[in-house]
C-alpha cells in the first residue's frame, strides 16, 4: 500500500453538479438598521434603510447550506478579480453503425472540445475463445473489427508521442510509419487534437470498479491523407464481449507550442499502458495485494495524480484544457457519503482490519482533494468547490468518529475506513498531515471553521506525542497505534514534504510556524543526510 502510494506520486510529478453560480440569483430585500448616536448633551435613535441580497436558486429559493456557502466563495473570488472557466459538460448516447456509444463531452468557451467516448456492440456475438494449457485466452484473429475515424483538417501534418517504454518522443510526417500506441499529439497547420490510445478492455462485471485491458487487440491509430485534411482511423472487436474507449482534446488554436523546449519534458502523458483515462474516471495498475487484481486489471484510483500534474503545467493550454477534463470526470465519482472508495481488497487491510472492498483512504483521498483545491483555485467551477465541502463534511465526521485522544485533547485520525465492524486503524503522520493541510485550505477558501477546528484538534494530537514519533536512529516512526503484522517503514522523504508544507500553510495563513513539526523536521533531515536521502523539499513551496 505505501509502496504505491510512492509510485503514484513520483509519476505523477514527472509528467457538474448542476448547480452553477448562474444558476443562482440575488434578490434585494429592505433591512432596517437603527443605530444610536450619542454626544454629551443627548443621546438621538435614528433609522436607516438599506439594501441586502438574498441569493437563490433557479426556483427562487433562498439558498441554503453548502450551496450558500459555495455563492459567497465564489462571490468574493469574483470580487477580487477571479474569472470562472466558460465551460458546458453534456452525456449523450450515440449510434455509428453496430456500435452504441456512450459519449461524454465538455466544451470550453476558446472553442476547445474534450470528449470521451465508450463504444459497445450489444448485437454482436461474442468473440470465439480458444483453450491453452488450461485457460481461456482471446484469439485476436478470429475477432472482427469495427473501423470508424475522425477527420482533422488542413495540411503538413506532424505526428508526436512520449513513448513511456523507451523514454523517448516520437515524431513523424511520413504517414507510412507505423504510430506508437500512446497518446498522441496531431498538428496541422490549422487543426490540433490530442487523442488517447485506442482502448479495449472485456465487457464483463466490472467488479469493485474494475476494468480488465485486453492489450493484444488494441491496435494504433493510422492516418490517410484525403481532400482537405487528413483522415484518423482507428477500430475495435467487434463483438459484445468488448468495449472500445477513446477520448480527444481538439481545437483550432495550437494546444502545445513545439518550439517551446519545455513541452517535451512536461507534457509526459502516461495514459496509454498502466493508467488510462477511462468514461468513468482514472485507472490504475492494481497492487498485487488487491482482489480482484492481476495483470492487465486496473482499478479506479479515488484519486488524479496525472491531471493534477496536468493542472501545475496551466499556461500550457493542452495541459489546461485536460487537467480540467480530468479532475472533473474524477469529482463525479464521489459517493453519498462524501469521498472517492477504493474498489477492490487489499488483502492488507483485510488481513489486519477486517477492512472489505469499496473502502476508504484518507490518502488517496486527501490527494484528490488537493487536486479540487487546485483546480477551484485555477478555474472557479462550483463542481470543485461543492465537491471539497461534501468531502470535508465527511472527513470532519470521519475524524470525529474515528480518532486516538492525545492527553490534551488531541486527536490522531484513523488511516481507513470501511463496513461496521472493522477493527480500528492506525494513525500515519504522512495521512495526518496532509488531512490537515487541506483542512487549512479548505477553511481558508470557505472561512468555514468546522474544518479549522478539526485541523487544530490533529495538530494538538502530534505535539501531544511528539516524541512518540522519533525513532532512536532520528528516521519518524511511520505510524502509531498499529496492531498488525507488517513492519511499517516511513517513507525516504514524503513524511518530510508533508511537515514542510503544513509549516509553510500555518505560516502563511496565520502567521506562525510549530515547534513540534519543526522538531520533526529537524530529526528527519538528520536521518535524511546520514542516509543520503535527496527529493525533499529545500525552497518554499507555493501557498496561497
């Protein structure tokens, strides 16, 4: 589990709801205010009449909750000069020839389309399977295939793609090459997509929010010359023990300047092997201690690790337009309850917790919060704002239901969460620091001071047991009140960033610093240097 945790962020860094804020009004309403004014010789009651606003919803009524709450943020971001992205999201369901397609498309107001794309052929037989050594495998021969394109106008097209085998961009104009399966990028001189891989993955049950690739029948992309323009093929099994998934960005304006050298090292879009950008949200490699799990089976990650890497990349309009698409796609998953589950079993959890599938981690979803605070603060959608404050209402519920009380009042917050009846967690530093770090955020954004108080209360429960932390060798201890098997092993240097980054919020939002995650911070950096552990945060990150 922690493993991964560390892969997801190191790739990741090397890379509505239909409530709008137009959706709302303001009606005025006339308040009578009396005030008095005194001076030595009398004291004189006067009356004033004044003018307030009550916003409301498209039925005309008085807003409520976290929809008012997401009116006066959004409210007085646009007072201080913050624009809202012009974007529209719409579902549709489509048929091209045997195929039924489900589509999913957001247009931006520069003219740019994302859209997205599942394709499923429910009357069509199902594939011929062939018997080897005792299991069923594909007979990609005997499988027909559905082909459809997309038509790209203009003329000199280039062809580009980061192959994340090799390390390596790809690039051609000659059409008789054979493309990479990757994502691609398509320039002519007066039309540019981006496209996903060509997916297919097995029709099947998609159990705990997992998808099965069948790699040996997803073919590349191909592209023909033709008048005006250039026709891009492409194509799907034909049969209805498949489906077929494709997604595009398109504009008429350049999406990413080539002669701008930096492009090739930022825009490393891993979405074509291990992790996909799937109709329903980012996939993910399983662990092997996940079930269901194997190879080629990927599980919904609860967070977006590429498009928050996409979103830090924003004057970059390819990166804009996606890191958006992304995170939006991702939002839509959240539960009733107010966070992103992680599908399948770890075998972990279970082992040690009694913790089943669809659980919850704080982690992951700490993350993805992150990413919505990044993504509310570059494009002022309300989906991301309302999609925080559902989550922070859980979280707030979580860690008041499932702490360790400090001696003073603290609380350290269990790691997971999951059906009635599991055993209780443990608390990692890691998991507590980056909980309150959006928390701080949130409450900063918001002015809510539920999520304050509740980061507060955290950051009592580690200086309550600050030496509980710190192993005698300087390196933290990863977790505290673990009763499982496994030897848990802080991480080289996330911990660390983690501490950085709660220290740089405290100082920027209330003006101090801790001196306990200061102590902290100095026992790892000692741990840190006598281990030659580099990767850690030595400059100020951004907080604002």
């Amino acid at each position: 589990m922690k493993y991964f945790l560390t892969l997801f962020m190191t790739a990741a860094l090397s890379l509505g709801f239909a409530f709008s804020a137009g959706a709302a009004s303001s009606k005025s309403a006339a308040v009578t205010t009396t005030t008095k004014e005194t001076t030595e010789e009398t004291t004189e009651e006067t009356t004033e009449t004044t003018t307030s606003f009550v916003p409301t919803d498209e039925n005309g009524n008085p807003l409520t909750g976290s929809d008012l709450i997401c009116y006066n943020t959004l409210a007085k971001y646009k007072k201080w000069g913050a624009t809202p992205i012009e974007s529209e999201y719409y579902e549709e369901t489509l048929s091209e020839g045997t195929a039924s397609v489900a589509k999913k498309t957001i247009t931006y107001g520069t003219g740019d389309t994302f859209w997205l794309k599942r394709y499923s052929f429910p009357n069509s037989a199902a594939a011929e399977e062939t018997v080897s050594e005792g299991s069923a495998e594909t007979t990609a021969e005997a499988v027909e295939r559905f082909e459809t394109s997309l038509f790209i106008p203009g003329s000199g097209l280039e062809i580009r793609a980061y192959n994340n085998t090799t390390g390596e961009w790809f690039r051609t104009a000659n059409l008789q090459n054979e493309i990479i399966k990757e994502v691609i990028f398509l320039d002519t001189d007066s039309y540019h997509m981006i496209l996903g891989l060509p997916a297919v993955y097995k029709n099947n049950d998609f159990a705990c929010n997992t998808l099965t690739v069948v790699p040996e029948l997803e073919q590349p992309i191909k592209v023909t010359q033709t008048e005006g323009g250039y026709s891009v093929n492409f194509s799907f099994p034909e049969s209805s023990s498949y489906l077929g998934e494709i997604w595009c960005l398109e504009s008429s304006r350049v999406l990413a300047n080539w002669e701008n050298a930096d492009l090739f090292s930022l825009l490393h879009i891993n979405l074509a092997t291990d992790r996909r950008l799937c109709y329903d949200g980012y996939y993910f490699q399983t662990p092997t201690t996940y079930t269901p799990g194997g190879e080629n089976i990927l599980y919904r990650q609860p967070s977006n690790y590429t498009g928050a890497a996409l979103i830090s990349y924003n004057s970059i309009p390819a990166a804009y337009d996606l890191g958006y698409a992304t995170t939006y796609l991702c939002a839509q998953n959240q539960n009733d309850e107010g966070y992103w589950a992680t599908g399948p079993q770890s075998e972990w959890l279970y082992s040690d917790f009694g913790i089943t599938s669809n659980f919850y981690d704080t982690r992951f979803n700490t993350d993805f919060a992150s990413n919505l605070i990044e993504a509310y603060r570059l494009y002022y959608d309300e989906v991301f704002l309302k999609a925080l404050l559902a989550y922070g209402d859980f979280f707030n519920k979580h860690a008041a239901n499932n702490h360790y009380e400090t001696e003073n009042g603290g609380w350290l917050v269990e790691d997971y969460g999951g059906q009635e009846g599991y055993t209780r967690t443990h608390c990692s530093l890691n998991h507590q620091l980056a909980e309150m770090c959006v928390l701080y955020k949130i409450s900063y954004i918001t002015g809510v001071k539920s999520y304050k108080e509740t980061a507060d209360n955290m950051l009592k429960g580690i200086e309550d047991t600050r030496d509980e932390w710190v192993q005698i060798n300087n390196n933290l201890n990863y977790a505290l009140y673990y009763t499982g098997s496994e030897e848990l092993v802080d991480y080289p240097y996330l911990t660390y960033n983690d501490l950085y980054t709660t220290q740089q919020i405290l100082y920027t939002y209330y003006h101090y610093t801790n001196d306990t995650l200061d102590y902290l911070m100095k026992c790892k950096k000692i741990w840190m240097d006598e281990n030659n552990i580099t990767g850690y945060y030595t400059t100020q990150q951004v907080v604002y």
